[in-house]
C-alpha cells in the first residue's frame, strides 16, 4: 500500500505549553495550525515555552526594546 502524502494544509494539533515540557491535553493549551504552518513554528521556535519565545524575540530580535514593544500593542495593536 502507497503511503498517502502529508497535506500541508491540513490542520493538525499544536500545543501552546509544549507536552514535552509539562503542557497538558485541554482544549485551552490546543491550537489547530496548517501542517505547513505548524512546521514553520516549530522550525523558528523549537520546543519553546511562550514565555521563552517572548524573552528570545525581545533579547535577540528586538534589541531588549520590550518597553517600546509593550507600548506600540497596548496602543490598539497599531503596529
């Protein structure tokens, strides 16, 4: 039997808290992700907690400006 190729599109299960880092089941901690995106995410983000990829971005691409990052989302997601 032929195996049937990956859809990209596809949704699949996303887990917001990693499972692999204590992240539970519930519907809460579940994002359906494109298969393709799902990749992307893991492939820039790793196993990364939300918390870390917060802290990744704000030190290494954002040049520790949280405070201007901050300011520009509370201002009704201008930017």
């Amino acid at each position: 039997m032929a195996k049937k190729k990956k859809s990209y599109q596809a949704k699949t299960n996303h887990h917001i808290i990693p499972k692999s880092r204590g992240g539970p089941s519930n519907l809460e901690n579940i994002a359906r992700l494109a298969g393709r995106d799902h990749e992307f995410y893991h492939a820039l983000f790793y196993n990364k907690t939300p918390t870390e990829i917060i802290e990744y971005l704000v030190e290494d691409c954002w040049n520790g400006q949280w405070d201007y990052v901050k300011e520009a989302y509370n201002n009704n997601n201008k930017y």
